[in-house]
C-alpha cells in the first residue's frame, strides 16, 4: 500500500518532474510493480520522458 506520494517540479528546469513514493514495506511495492496499471505504465513512459527510478532507505537519525 502506497501511504504517501508526492509530484515536485524542478526549480532550475521546470520541465522536469519528480515523483516520491512511500510504501509501507518491500512487499507493497512488489504488489505495486506487479499490478496491471503500473505494467502499462512500464509499457509506455519511455516514449513520453525520461524515467530513472530508486529504491531507497530511510536514514535514522537523531
């Protein structure tokens, strides 16, 4: 399950987009990479813009 996300704009080249995705273990994102509509997204991004995606952890601290 996807608890949060968040779509920013590039402040030196507004033409580009980040979107941030936080899910609640390993296992959604799995189930996310694997359902349908994020397979049709797979099938199609690369012709409309450039994507590199992340996987990341979160940092402890304090």
């Amino acid at each position: 399950m996807v608890t949060r996300y968040d779509l920013w704009i590039d402040q030196a080249e507004p033409g580009r987009f980040v979107l941030n995705e936080l899910y609640t273990d390993a296992d959604a994102l799995a189930a996310h990479r694997a359902s349908a509509h994020f397979q049709t997204y797979l099938a199609s991004i690369n012709n409309l813009a450039e994507r590199s995606a992340f996987t990341l952890n979160p940092l402890a601290f304090g």
